[in-house]
C-alpha cells in the first residue's frame, strides 16, 4: 500500500522430492516436511482448504499460511558450525510469512505460480491480499471513510486464483515476518539486501512445494515494483531462473522522479512534469477546473500529457533566464489544468509539489488523498504548508487490518498470540543506496533501478512487463510509470515486450470496485497469453 537470499538448499523444507506434484492436497500423504530451526526462528506452517468462485469458475484451493527462514547476503549454509561463528558469516536472519493458495488438482506444471507483495518500504502485503487478489476481499467505501466494525468481507469473484496459484509475502520486519541476529536492521533494511531476502525466498518457495518447472510471474506494488524489478535482474542472471512476467502496480523505479518534497531537491524539475497530469486529474475529479469540465477524462490528462512535457518542461529547464511574459503564460496553463490560483503557481516558481497540492486543492480547510485523490478529509492544520496526513490511509486502513487480522486466525488458522504489523517505521533507517548491474559498489545517489529492468529484459528478451496505474495516484503519478519505461536502456525492440495499463482510481487500483475487475481481467489475460502452457 504504502509508496510500497546466497544459496540455502539446506534451509529449503523440501515438501517432495520431484515436481511431478499434482496439488497441496497429494503432498499431504507423503510424510509432514520436519520444522526447520535456524538460529533463531523455525519455520511454521498452517494449512486450510476452500473455494471461491472467480473469473465465472469455481475453484477449490488448498491454502498454506507459514515461514520460511532467509539469510543476507554472504550466509552460506554448507559452513560448519565453526565457520557460521566466523566474523564474515552473516549472524542475522529473518522468518518471512506468506500465505500460499494452490487451486486443488491442478498440475504444477502448467499451473502458473504468482509471488506478490506490497511494498512501504515497512509494508505488509495485507493490501493486495485482503483487498485485491486473495480468496475474500474487505469491502470499503469507494471515495470517503469506511465506518467501523463490523467490517464486510465477501468472496472475492477478482480473485486470480483463476489463472494462478498465488503467494502472498510479507517483507521482512513486517505482518507476522520477524527479523534477528547482530545487525539484523542493516541486514535486511536497504534496497539491495530486502530484494536478495525476496529472491531467496522465492527460490525455498519452488524446492518446497515442486514448483521450479511453473510459469513464474512477480507482483508488486509501490515500493514493491522497484522490489521486482531488482529481483527479477538477481534471480535471471545470479540463479539461472527466467520468470514469464514482471507485474508492476503504481511503479517508482527512479526516486528522483517522487513528488513528494520534490523542492527539497532543487535543479531536478522532472518531479513536476510527471505528476501535472495527477493534478490534472484530481482536480477534474474534484469539480476544481476552471471553465467547463471535460467530458473525457482520458483525452483531458493526454493533453496536459503532452503541456507537460512540451511547454511546461521548457519552461522549468530554462530556470530564471525564462522571461516574465513567458512565466506568466505557464502559469495560467497551470491554473486552467489544476485549479490552483495564479497567485500561488507564481510564488511556487511554478514549482507545484505532492504534498502542496494535497494541501492547497481543496483550499486549506480539506486536504486532498495522496494514495488516492479521490479521497478527501479535514485538515489537520489548516495553515500547514503540505498535507500531514493521507486521506485515503485513514479512511481504509481499519477495514483491511482488522478483517485480515480476524481472518488469518479464523480461517488460516495462523498467528494465535502472535502480532500482525501491517507496517513499520522504517522510512527514515532504509539504505536506499543500491548496486546496480555493472557497478562496483552501492551508488552514494538516489535509487534507482531502472538497469536491473533493462538488464533482466535483456538477459531474457523474453520476459513480457506489465505497467498498471491510478489517474488518482499522487504517491507514484501514473505517468512515472510511463516515462520510465519509455526511459530503459534497452533496444527499441524490447519496448513491445512492455504494456501499459491505465485505471480511473488511485494508488491501490482495486480499492475502488470498478478498476478491480479491470485489473483482475488485464492482469488474467497478461498471465494466459505468456505462460507457455500450450
């Protein structure tokens, strides 16, 4: 929700000795896999049983919810005791929770599996599970806050359960995910060590349930797509294990390109550029467009599309030489696409970033949704500068975590005594210094990782990508998504392997039920025409 792995064969619970397993369920006569205890965690397991009708279907499923332990980089599990105890073994661990649904009967190898997970950083994946592509789905207001419990829960007929089995895991630190050892936050907090913990779970995932020969897709949102994209470079070229498909949902590959306290960063204007067609939207949404409102919101963001990038981008790359007729120009464009007042676009130097406009849109008294534009609330203090809280996180968050929090105890059968985290701070503490292909060292520099993309598609030239995104979504503009894909180092040829997908909602698409089917039916048919299955 929130903008959003070494070798360890040993640690793998292998669950059965070939692939030839045809569900969860045939896996159960053959002898329980033992417990595996590390250092510091053993792994858990819970199964359960149920069906959900998706995609017209009835489907039957076997479910797991349970650990599997990971280790950072550098851990080898084929040391003695003696050479684990060494000062260059990594002591740290972590038992990361997922929660596995298998459609009963299917044949693992032409039964894709997908791997999702939300992103923060410090976020669980109870968003997409609990409101996205799990069995049951929380039902919460469309644009305005949920009331409180009892909270509505239904069979989820989006669910893609009905073209994959899916995994549901939480990062470490997170939901029932635990983390320990000597500097286990180094270990595990940053962007390069969460995505090699990521990688090797994925790679325990295929040996204990036999699904190395799957077609493998990943799924991640918000901090979860540059995630993805960092695992799918480490699990093609470092493992030897090419997936079918990246799946990426309100995607930041390049933090430089974040709206949010973009003046904090002076001399890099493309934050403004990327996210003027977001103000577009919201304040079409919000009835805040001067004149008359357009008709077609599509065509209306197109044409702020191509301002922003034409006239606008001009305008901001020339800084102060630019003159004040010009000045002047730009800023009564910006007035009729996004409502604010000349007065203020001129004393923001017609710089506009996430965080004043959330504040200043709806004048000081409402505070307009960062997640999701749509939504609105009181604000908290009428003459802040920017926006203090997320609308939209305030109105839904209770839903999701209260229904998932009775529903993995009720129905999983998972997490007796145990607190779930649906997040954690850790904002401020994460390394965001990444190591991308070719360099020899973490980059002193924003992240970005948009060469582990480039580099994954070419290594496998393959690998199909899908962009999803929110015309309402200021926390990762839809049009990030668009500029950086149309930005990766990769022959022109590649770009047909990249398709894009665009919904009349926020950040989490699915929160609002109309963009949900959309999603659930783009994301079905991606899955069917790249899994191989003949």
């Amino acid at each position: 929700m929130r903008p959003v792995t070494g070798v360890l064969t040993a640690i793998a619970v292998i669950a059965v000795a070939t692939l030839g397993v045809v569900s969860l369920a045939a896996a159960d006569k053959a002898p329980a896999p033992a417990t595996v205890k590390s250092k510091y965690f053993e792994t858990e397991e819970a199964k359960s049983s149920g069906s959900v009708r998706a995609g017209f279907t009835s489907i039957p499923y076997d479910a797991v919810a349970g650990t599997l332990i990971v280790h950072p980089k550098g851990w080898d599990d084929a040391a003695t005791e003696k050479d684990k105890s060494a000062a260059n073994n990594p002591d740290a661990e972590a038992s990361m929770f997922y929660v596995a649904y298998f459609r009963r009967g299917a044949n693992p190898q032409s039964r894709p599996v997908m791997f999702l997970f939300n992103g923060g950083p410090g976020s669980s994946t109870v968003w997409l599970h609990m409101g996205a592509f799990g069995p049951r789905r929380v039902v919460t207001a469309d644009d305005s806050h949920t009331p409180a419990a009892p909270y509505k829960v239904v069979d989820n007929v989006y669910s893609l359960l009905d073209v994959a089995d899916l995994v549901f895991i939480d990062a470490p630190g997170t939901g029932f995910s635990r983390i320990a050892g000597k500097d286990k936050e180094k270990a595990f907090y940053g962007v390069d060590p969460d995505a090699y913990a990521f990688t090797q779970f994925v790679k325990q995932f295929l040996s204990k349930y036999g699904r190395w020969n799957s077609p493998k897709y990943l799924f991640g949102e918000s901090y979860g797509t540059p995630r993805a994209a960092v695992m799918v470079n480490e699990l093609e070229e470092s493992e030897d294990i090419d997936f079918n498909g990246v799946i990426l949902l309100s995607q930041i590959l390049n933090f430089d390109l974040s709206a949010d306290d973009a003046y904090k960063n002076p001399g890099v204007d493309l934050p403004y550029v990327i996210a003027l067609p977001t103000y577009a939207a919201t304040a079409w949404y919000h009835n805040k467009l001067p004149g008359k409102r357009p008709d077609d919101l599509v065509a209306f963001v197109q044409q702020v599309e191509r301002f922003s990038t034409g006239e606008y981008a001009h305008a901001l790359s020339v800084g102060n030489s630019l003159s004040q007729n010009e000045r002047m120009a730009i800023a009564n464009k910006l007035h009729a696409y996004t409502g604010l007042p000349v007065s203020y676009i001129l004393r923001a130097d017609l710089r506009i970033a996430g965080g004043e406009f959330e504040q200043n849109l709806q004048g000081s008294q409402v505070t307009t949704g960062r997640l999701d534009t749509r939504f609105s609330g009181p604000s908290m203090d009428p003459l802040a500068k920017e926006a203090d809280y997320d609308p939209q996180s305030a109105a839904i968050s209770s839903a999701y975590v209260s229904a998932f929090n009775d529903y993995v105890r009720s129905t999983l059968k998972f997490g007796q005594n145990k607190t779930y985290k649906p997040e954690i701070e850790i904002w401020r503490s994460w390394n965001f210094q990444h190591q991308p292909p070719g360099a020899p060292i973490p980059l002193p520099m924003s992240a970005n990782v948009m060469p582990d993309l480039a580099s994954a598609m070419k290594y496998n030239p393959d690998l199909k990508v899908m962009v999803n995104g929110g015309y309402f979504d200021l926390a990762t503009p839809y049009y990030e998504g668009w500029y950086e894909m149309h930005h990766l180092a990769i022959e022109p040829a590649l770009q047909k392997n990249i398709e894009f997908h665009y919904y009349r909602s926020g950040h989490m698409v699915y929160a609002h039920e109309e963009s949900l089917k959309e999603i659930h039916d783009a994301v079905a048919d991606f899955v069917r025409r790249t899994d191989n299955v003949k």
